[in-house]
C-alpha cells in the first residue's frame, strides 16, 4: 500500500545479476510503453542497490493465468 493508500502489486526481481539487469529494464521499456484497457499499468519501480522492484497498478478477481486457461 502507497502512502496515499493506493493498493499496489509489486513484483521483485530475483536472478543473477546480469540476467536481472537485462529482464528489469526491458520490462520497463516494454511494459511502460504499452497502454491498453486490458492490461495492467506499470505506476513505477524502484532500485536499492541489488534490489529491484516493478510496481504495478493492484487488479483483484484472480490472475490473468485463471481468465485464459479458466
């Protein structure tokens, strides 16, 4: 939860460093460039040293793994 009170989902990137590196800045790229109703918003990240984070826009009503495959 933000400061505002906003729910968020955050997603921590874990790894080696390198593969790490590579899969979070082309996950900002990619994710923060797209803007669709269907999908979610990438509202920022964030990075402490060797820690990384996506913060996501939080959506309730299962996984998008349960809305496909049911």
């Amino acid at each position: 939860m933000l400061h505002n009170g906003d729910v968020v989902a955050v997603k921590k990137m874990h790894g080696s460093r390198a593969i790490n590196d590579r899969q979070f800045i082309a996950e900002i790229t990619t994710i923060g460039n797209l803007q669709h109703r269907n999908l979610v918003k990438m509202i920022g990240f964030a990075v402490d040293e060797d820690e990384k984070a996506l913060i996501y826009e939080f959506v309730e009503n299962n996984t998008l793994q349960y809305f496909l495959f049911g």
